[in-house]
C-alpha cells in the first residue's frame, strides 16, 4: 500500500536539517534538539551563538528563528554582525556597549578634527 508523499517542501526541509552536521560554538555537533527552548528569555552568549550556528549551517532559517524565539531579524542579524566583527566575546552585552562606544567616540573625534563650515 503506497503512501502520499509528504509536500515537496517539507520533505527537503525535515531531512536536510536533520541530515546537516552543523559545527557549534562549543565545536561538537549542534542538532534542532540541542538548540535552546522557544520560551527562552534570558539570551546569554553560548545561546546566541548556537542560534547563529544553526542559521549558517541550515538547521533554521532566519525566519524560523525569528518565528521560534519571537526575536526581530535585525537582532538576530546585529548577534551575527559581532561575531563576525568582534568574535564570539562581541557577543557579551556589556561588550557591545563598549564597542559601540568606540565607535562613537570615533565618530566624534573625526568631526571634531573638520573644519568649522563657512558662513554662506
């Protein structure tokens, strides 16, 4: 007795993710079931980048995440944004801070060093 083939969609996605092997943060294998819990509030560094992990290594879309940890995609996306810059330590919130005030003193030191505009 045949059976009805699951849509095409979800076949290719339920046995590519649990097919994929996704090195995370901590270097072993990082599977669906190793990710945290959807109810998770708290989001310390290994958590963020286990979430990191699994969207680059295909276990979750970005949107599937955004969907499971009700985050914005431009959290998620600042998350990838200093590892990628800082490493994995970019990820700390205290450290964020620090580099963004870097930045921001940066920024002021280049405008204080321009020249006052003319008088039109």
């Amino acid at each position: 007795m045949a059976t009805e083939p699951a849509p095409r969609g979800q076949a290719l996605r339920r046995g590519t993710a649990q097919s994929r092997n996704v090195e995370g943060p901590n270097g072993r294998r990082l599977t669906l079931a190793d990710l945290p819990l959807p109810d998770t509030k708290r989001w310390v560094i290994r958590r963020k980048a286990e979430i990191i992990a699994a969207i680059r290594g295909g276990l979750l879309t970005l949107e599937e995440a955004c969907g499971r940890y009700d985050l914005s995609p431009a959290e998620i996306l600042s998350w990838q944004h200093c590892i990628d810059r800082f490493g994995i330590a970019g990820l700390r919130t205290t450290w964020t801070q620090v580099y963004l005030g870097r930045r921001a003193r940066a920024k002021h030191c280049v405008c204080a060093e321009l020249p006052p505009a003319e008088a039109g």
